[in-house]
C-alpha cells in the first residue's frame, strides 16, 4: 500500500472549473463510469484542491473539504478513488472483489490480494472488462463497502477460472494502494461506513455487518458469484439488489437529512467544547475534518452533503444565526473561518459530551475516529525475578506496575506468618517480611549488593526493590499508530523540540511525531494558528536513513509547542525532550496586565 507513513506534502491549490471538468471527463474515460458517478466521485462543488507530494511518494491526491476523494499513483494514466468516496457511491459502481473475513487483516496490513483469496465477484452494470492495471476495490463477505482499492494483476479469465475451482490458480491478483487505516484514511477525518468497520487500539478490524433489523450486505455477496462467472447478466442483476436493499442500515441513516442535521449540531458542540480558544480563528474546513468528524458518537456517519444544508458553509452560518459562533475571513486568501465560540449560550452550556451522556462511550471510545494516545509504562521481569511470575509467560511478556505487585503479593501470602498481618500494616508498609530464598535471589541476585542480604524488610522497602529490579518499557498506542509501539527506559525520548538561528532569526523545530502517530501536516497547521507564527513541514535529507520530516515554526515557541501536544494530542511531557536554544533561551511568558481599574 502507498500511504503507510504520513504524506509529505509539498503544494496545494485549489481547482478551477474548468479544471474539475477535465477531472471529470478523465474518471470517464479512465474509471469506465458513468458522467453521474463521475460527478459524486470528484464533486466541483463546494471545490476540489489538488495536493502534490513528496518525500518519496509520487502521488498527486484531490481533497475536497478536506476530504480526500481520489489520488493519482506513478507516472501514467492511474486515477484512484479513495476509499471514503467509495463508501459514498452505491455498491457495484467499480469491480469488487470479496475475500473472507479471515483474509482482511493481511489485507489490512498492507499485503497483496492472491487469487485463491478471492471468493466472489462483483461487477459494473456497464459490463466493463477485466483487464491488468483496472481499478478494483476489495470487500469482505458479509459487508458491501470496500475496505481496500488497487490495480488488478491479472484478467478477467484468471478471476474465472479461480472461481470456477477455488485454489487452482496462483499469482498476485491485485496490487494494494489504498486500504482501511492508512495515513491517507487517517487524514480524511478517519470515517467508518458502518459497524463492521473497528478501530481498536491494537488495530483495525473488519466484520460482517449484520445487524438485527437491518438488511444484510451479505445478500449481495457470496459464492454465487462463482457459479456463473461468464454470464453478466447475474452480476448485474446481484447489483441491482444490492442498490434497491440500500445496503447497510447504517448508510441509509446517514442519507436521511434530518438525521444528518441534529447529527451536525450535536458534532458542533462536540467540538466546540474540545477547541480551545487559541486555536481561534481556525479554517471552517480544519474545523469539521479534524474536529467535527473525528468527534462524532461511535457507529455513526457524519456528512454535510446529506443533510440539508448541502454545504458546510451553509450550515456554519446558521450556527452563527442562532447566536452559537461568530463567521469571518481567514488571514490569507478569504477562506472562511470559525473567529469566536459563544461559550455562554444555553445550547453550549447544556451540551454534555459523549463521555459523560453516553453509557457505552468507554467501550465505543475506540470506535470514534482515530483511538486517544496512550503513553503507558509496562515492566519486564529480569532473570532473578522469573521463578516468582507464571511458569508458561513468555520471556518477552510485559506487565503494568499493578500486575508486577500483584505477582510479588500472591508470593508474599504464602509466606509463613506473614498472610495473618493486618491489611492495614501491609498498607502503610510497616509489616516485616522474613526472606525466602525465591524472594531474596528476586531482591538481591545480580543486582551488585555484595554477600550481605539481609532477611528481612520491612514490606514497603520489598515493593520498592522490586519495582526497581524490572526492566521498564513504555508503550505507546492508539493515534495514528498502526499498532502499539514499545520503546526502552521510563523516559524515552520520543518527540524533540529544538531551535535554530536562521538569517538571523530564531526558529523552533518538532521532530519524532510519527513515534505518537501525529501527522505533520495537521500539527504544522495547528502550531500557525495558536502562535500566529508562519509553520511548514521540513525535509531533511540522510545519508542511510529516509528523510527526516521536521515541523519548523518561526520564532521561538518550545514551550507552547509542548503545552499544545499535551493539551490536544495528550503527548506527556517526560517523553518530549526541549533543548530549544540549548537551554540559554526560553519562550517569554505572557505578561499580565498591571494598569487595569478594579473595581
């Protein structure tokens, strides 16, 4: 897949119309769709921006409303759409290939499609050839909406013939470029078409959306799709029921623009309660791609399209009418921008958000976007301590500092005398403890203290040692991490904040985000608008290494830079290392106003 690390991306600018209406007539002739679906797939209204990269990737990508539609992969004619504008379009409008459910996390992974995972076939009502280099999407059995893009490797016979005698053709099959939790997912609002789709800490999912009451996607799915492979009619027809059943329960909510419109406000307060007022003016389309849709409940889907207001600036000024916000002008190019948030309104004040109104919103809150940051420490025994922790444990197997003493109480229980305590002394740390020798070589053994042990100590003292016998880790998760990460030491240094004088002038530079899956290009934006200071991603060429990406901020900023990734990104301090200026300089304190009247 292309976007597994974030896209660095070196220009934007928005489309003309005339422009968009080339786009258009391309994804005519390169897609084979219709001029229809080529309108809902690349909308010119209300815009399409075209972004270039860099960095290693070669794409062009097209984003409208800070969404990305479609991209453009290499050097020829290859015009791909995203996957959240697949979610937007009825199923059957690009080739579809089903895999089972066991199947998509390789796929999710990045992995290839095979043909002999491959189960099923869903085509085009216009019948187009199955030709190398067309563009098909991937769908698990029992869910319609693709989970996966790419390029077929091979034609239609070859898909023939392994649904004829599944298993009896081997090869690549199709050659990922966009799959489901990618950076470029990540950067579109990080949206979920239904329930079957799971963010979890640990990764992401994809089920069968089966839900009671609910028609069932697996309707239009299966391996019937294999029993007549040559005959279009039967896929054309399978499609046809697809559409007429409206897919999944969970679209056809979405459609319905009253639901849409209650959906918005809710999502505006939402967000509203999380922006600070620093962030202040912040561009309409920053606001609902990286606040409104990230915060929406879990299970749900948020588009401004199908609610009745139809634009984004549309709904926004209503919010304003209603006394809610205050609308105005960006600093640069008239884009529109959300200026001030009415936090005395009635409807803010009342607004509980889904952590407090929602009971499931512990076991949903993965499901909302993008999971939190968690910067956790975790502990591995060392050798002396290994005889006290479970016999079947791995060696690599880490535990938190509750489980650790969890472990060394279950052993201090089955020491004579010791259980009969009072839970209060052993609370305090005031009961004694006579050693054993298991206890002792864990406490003693290796750890550079001489023949001398003692035997006994005090249990406060035991808990103490033992802790500082561990190896510790930290662990960080959830963000933009494809999965956990573990780095050595209490304190890792994962996020750098630095400084450089440059003609002159001073400006301060963000390194290591990709270590707590933060994008760039989102941070760069956020650090413009609270400093008021001019912010770009660098790009650091080295010698053995890829590139190092850098956000640069002019001035001096250290300390609202680490002040910011903690308040909205929940990065802790002890993991960002601030050596700005070498510590001769520091950012200047606000300084509070000495001539105001009191009364």
């Amino acid at each position: 897949a292309m976007f597994r690390k974030p896209a660095n991306v070196k220009s934007e600018q928005k489309l003309s119309d005339k422009d968009a209406k080339k786009l258009q007539a391309d994804a005519v002739r390169l897609l084979g769709i219709s001029a229809e679906d080529a309108g809902k797939l690349l909308p010119r209204k209300p815009g399409l921006s075209v972004q270039k990269c860099g960095g290693g990737l070669s794409a062009v990508i097209y984003t409208s409303e800070g969404c990305a539609v479609a991209f453009e992969c290499g050097a020829g004619d290859a015009l791909v759409p995203s996957l959240p504008s697949l979610w937007r379009m009825p199923p059957g409008t690009f080739p579809t290939l089903f895999v089972p459910e066991e199947t998509a996390p390789f796929l999710v992974g990045g992995s290839d499609l095979m043909l002999p995972g491959v189960h099923g076939l869903l085509l085009p009502d216009a019948g187009q050839p199955l030709v190398p280099g067309t563009v098909a999407c991937v769908a698990a059995l029992g869910n319609s909406a693709p989970f996966a893009v790419g390029m077929l490797l091979v034609g239609r016979a070859e898909l023939d013939a392994q649904l004829a005698a599944p298993g009896g053709v081997k090869g690549r099959c199709l050659q990922l470029l966009h799959v489901f939790g990618d950076t470029l997912w990540l950067a579109s609002g990080a949206p979920l078409p239904n329930r079957g789709f799971v963010v979890t800490e640990t990764g992401k999912e994809v089920h069968p959306c089966s839900v009671e009451g609910e028609e069932e996607a697996a309707a239009i799915v299966g391996p019937a799709f294999g029993d007549a492979p040559a005959a279009d009619g039967g896929a054309t027809e399978a499609s046809g029921e697809g559409g007429g059943g409206g897919g999944d329960g969970a679209l056809a909510a979405a459609a319905d623009a009253a639901y849409q419109d209650q959906l918005l406000e809710q999502c505006f307060l939402q967000a509203a309660r999380s922006v600070g007022d620093k962030l202040l003016p912040m561009a309409l389309n920053t606001f609902y791609a990286n606040h409104m849709r990230p915060g929406r409940p879990a299970g749900t889907s948020l588009d401004v399209k199908a609610s009745s207001h139809r634009k984004l600036i549309t709904f926004m000024r209503c919010v304003e009418a209603r006394g809610l916000c205050t609308l105005g002008s960006a600093t640069k190019g008239g884009e529109p921008a959300l200026r001030e948030i009415d936090r005395s309104a009635p409807e803010y004040r009342a607004h509980e958000r889904w952590e407090a109104s929602t009971s499931e919103a512990a076991a949903g809150a993965a499901l909302v976007g993008i999971p939190p940051l968690s910067v956790s420490a975790v502990f591995r025994p060392c050798d002396a301590q290994r005889v006290l922790f479970p016999p079947g444990a791995e060696r690599k197997a880490l535990y938190d500092e509750e489980a650790a003493l969890a472990l060394l109480h279950a052993h201090l229980d089955t020491l004579a005398g010791f259980g009969a305590d009072t839970p209060a002394g052993r609370a305090k740390g005031g009961a004694r403890v006579m050693l054993d020798p298991l206890l002792s070589d864990a406490l003693f053994l290796g750890g550079g203290g001489g023949d001398g042990r003692p035997t006994e100590l005090l249990i406060g003292d035991v808990r103490k040692r033992w802790l500082r016998r561990l190896e510790p880790w930290t662990r960080v998760a959830g963000a933009g991490l494809a999965k956990p990460a573990l780095h050595p030491g209490a304190k890792p240094v994962l996020v750098t904040v630095s400084s450089e004088a440059r003609r002159g002038h001073m400006v301060t530079l963000l390194g290591g985000l990709a270590a707590v899956g933060l994008d760039y290009t989102m941070v760069a934006q956020e650090l413009q608008t609270l400093c008021g200071a001019s912010a770009a991603v660098e790009e650091t060429p080295c010698a053995n290494s890829p590139p190092r990406l850098d956000v640069m901020v002019q001035g001096l900023w250290n300390l609202a830079i680490v002040e910011h990734l903690f308040s909205a990104h929940g990065v802790p301090a002890h993991v960002v290392q601030d050596k700005a200026a070498a510590g001769k300089l520091k950012q200047k304190k606000e300084k509070a106003c000495t001539n105001v009247r009191r009364a």
